[in-house]
C-alpha cells in the first residue's frame, strides 16, 4: 500500500464521521426536532442485520457488513428523504461509492464498491436481510418517537412494516408493535411489561 493509498483510505475516514452530524431529514416532517444521526441508524441496522440474517439463515456478518455501507454515500449527498428524491434525482450510491474509494488499496476499494453493488441489486439473501433491517430500524424509531410524543410518525411505522420481506422481520416488526418501547427495562428490573 502507497502512502497516496493510505491518505485516501484516511481522507474517508473523516468524510465517514460526517454521518454522525448527518440527520435522519424524514423525521422532520413528522414534527421530531432532533432526530437520529445516519451513523446511529446505520450502526442499529449493521445489529438488526445480523440477527434477522442468522434467524433467515444467511451469513450475518455479511448481512451487517452490507448495512454499515448502506448510508455511506450520504456524506456526499445527505440523507435525501422520499419527499425530496421526488423533486431531485437520486444520485446512483455505486457512483458515488466509485469516487468515494478513489485512490484507495485496489482490494479496499473493490470490496467496498462490490458490498454497495450488491445492495443495491437487493438479491442476495444478505443484501435482502439487511434491506429488512434497514426498514425494521425505521419502523422501530418510529416506535420509539411515538412513545416520546411525536403521532405523526405512524405514517412511517406503517410504511416501514409494509416494506419488510423476510419472514423473521415480519416476525419480528409484528412482536416489536406489540410491546412497549421500555418493556425491555421493565423486564430486567422483574417488573410487569407495559406497567
């Protein structure tokens, strides 16, 4: 590896960290004021992956690897909700990926562009749990911005459960709408869940 490889590789790196300034912009419309970070989304979505991926069978740690890149293009385009990719092209994340990665080690680069490829192209039983995941992350932070006093978020939560395929996210969505977002406490603390 080069030290113009190495610079490139570190150069991403700190465009990476953006995504932790970056917000989650759909959220906005439904009233929330701060909402998640793209980093936070993604790094719960990377955790979701694995588990519905290991329960459907597919390798998990692909599955995760596929979601931590997910997002990644919005350092360079910001998190574009489904409003604004009405009005604006979409930009095409394996291009963006292209640049990106370039001057990067050859096998850094073509693992990461081909991780984006194979999201993108949503037929890999990975790329479709973490696809999955990417939907029950929503879905489940909606639930969460719900219970903080944000009702306008239901139309999200709905969308997000109608976008999900595998049966272990369906599975999955159906428990999660099913039980308070502190149910998780309450149980540790062997007290009654939705008390």
């Amino acid at each position: 590896m080069t030290d113009e490889e190495l610079s490139a590789v570190a150069r991403f790196l700190y465009e990476a960290g953006t995504l932790k300034q970056t917000k989650r912009t759909g959220w906005w419309m439904a009233g929330v004021r701060d909402p998640e970070s793209v980093a936070e989304h993604s790094w719960r979505t990377a955790l979701i992956a694995s588990i519905i991926a290991k329960l459907e069978g597919a390798d998990p740690a692909r599955a995760a690897f596929l979601a931590v890149w997910h997002d990644s293009q919005e350092t360079r385009t910001g998190d574009v909700n489904h409003l604004g990719k009405k009005y604006a092209p979409s930009a095409d994340p394996q291009a963006i990926t292209a640049d990106q990665t370039e001057g990067m080690p050859a096998v850094l680069a073509d693992t990461v562009r081909d991780l984006v490829a194979e999201y993108e192209a949503k037929e890999s039983a990975e790329a479709i749990c973490a696809r999955d995941a990417d939907k029950l992350e929503c879905m489940l932070q909606g639930i969460e911005y719900k219970a903080q006093g944000y009702e306008h978020v239901q139309r999200w939560i709905d969308n997000s459960r109608g976008r999900i395929v595998t049966d272990t996210g369906c599975r999955l969505a159906d428990e999660l709408l099913g039980m308070g977002s502190l149910d998780w406490l309450r149980t540790v603390l062997g007290e009654s869940p939705s008390a």
